[in-house]
C-alpha cells in the first residue's frame, strides 16, 4: 500500500513535490494579497513567534560577531565616554538606573528592552555588543551607528553597557544626565525618586521584567532644532 502513496522512484517524487511548492507559494501569496495580515504595533506578537524572532536575532548576533575587543575595553576613560553616548540618545529608548521608560517607546513592537535591570546586555559578549550597536537591528527600531568609521566611539558604547548593570542611579546621572555647558554638572530633574509606576496598554505583556513602566522618563527632545547643536555635539565630543 506505502509503495503507491510513495513513489520509489526519485523522478516520481519531482512532480509532487513541485506541486506541493507551487500550492504553498499561492497559499501565502494569497494571504498577503488579501491584507489579513494584522501588522498594528498595539497588539503583540504571539508568544511563540516573538521568541523565535528573538533567537533568531540572537543567533545571527553571534554568528557575525568577530570584532576583537581593544585591551583597554573596560576602563573608566571609556565608559564615561559611553555614557554620554547613552544618556544623549539611547536612554530615550532603553532607560536608564532611576528612569523609566517612554510610554511612547513601550507602544512599539518589539519594544527596546530596559538596560538597567539585570540588562539583558550582560548575556551578550563584548563582540556580540558591538555587533548590535554598530549594525543596528533590521524591525526593531534599533538603527545601526551613524558614523560607519567610529568603531571607537562604539566600544566607548559597549564599555558603558558593560558597567550598567552595577551602576547606582547616582552615578547614571553625572554621567549620562549632563548639562551641555558643563560636563559633570546634573540636569536638574529633582530629587533622585525610586520611579512611579504608570499603566499602558499591553503593559502585562510578558516578559514584565524586561520593560520599566515607570516616571520619571526620558523624552524625545529636538536638541539640535530647539537648542544649541555645537553646545549639543559638546556632550559627548567636548568643547575643544
């Protein structure tokens, strides 16, 4: 009975197999054609395909990791450096000790994991980090490092992820919070607070432990169309 729903003959099973092909192509084709597809950000990915997406980013990570890391990775020069990078753009996405994140950013799909907590970082290699900062990650909002020739710049990043997970909120601040004028003196947000829950839509949405739904946050400020762009680019580059 097998031998006839299985042909034992190689050239037998071409005829099938395309036809099984062709089916699947048309199934999916129609699929999309027909726009069923839901691709609204307010609703999250199943369980089960987020965590496949994840492994597969966290697979190709690894896979194109190959930069070797400078002797002098983790020293403080570095990650002081880091900082300014962080707190400048990257806070407004990942926050930071004594931060929340951006109702706004926790509206996106995946959305960028809280760095402060036990940082999902610290699971990454010093390459894999650099991999992920330098190249960006393609439909995550993650964009890759603007400067194609500043590999220093991104180890100063990866130094400064490195020292994350130990840092007290305190030291975030002069670090990172910075007045453009002054790069040691705090922006005067108040008193340090242990952060004010809020609630979002989908803010149950496992894992709860990567994403920080609380106040205060970092916004999304138009520094170098409201303000001063030299005194901004001071932040991180210095004044000299």
């Amino acid at each position: 009975m097998l031998r006839y729903l299985f042909p034992t003959h190689k050239k037998q099973w071409v005829g099938p197999v395309l036809g099984a092909g062709a089916a699947a192509l048309l199934i999916g084709a129609s699929v999309v054609v027909s726009g069923i597809v839901d691709l609204s950000a307010a609703k999250p990915h199943p369980e089960g395909w987020a965590r496949f997406l994840h492994f597969t980013f966290e697979r190709s990570t690894a896979f194109h990791a190959d930069a070797t890391p400078p002797a002098d990775l983790d020293s403080p020069v570095r990650v002081a450096a880091g900082a300014g990078y962080y707190g400048q753009v990257c806070a407004r996405c990942h926050g930071g000790p004594g931060f929340g994140q951006n109702p706004v950013v926790l509206s996106m799909h995946p959305r960028p994991q809280y760095l402060a907590n036990d940082l999902k970082a610290a699971r990454f290699t010093a390459p894999e980090l650099f991999r992920i900062v330098k190249a960006g990650v393609k439909y995550s909002a993650m964009p890759s490092w603007p400067a194609d020739r500043r590999d220093d710049e991104v180890w100063h990043l990866v130094a400064f992820l490195r020292a994350l997970p130990t840092m007290s909120p305190d030291t975030f601040r002069k670090l990172a919070v910075v007045d453009p004028a002054a790069a040691v003196a705090p922006v005067p947000f108040g008193p340090p607070t242990t952060g004010t829950p809020y609630a979002l839509r989908n803010d149950r949405e496992p894992p709860v432990t990567s994403y920080r739904y609380a106040t205060p946050t970092y916004g999304f400020s138009g520094y170098a169309l409201g303000g001063d762009p030299v005194a901004t680019c001071t932040r991180c580059h210095g004044a000299d």
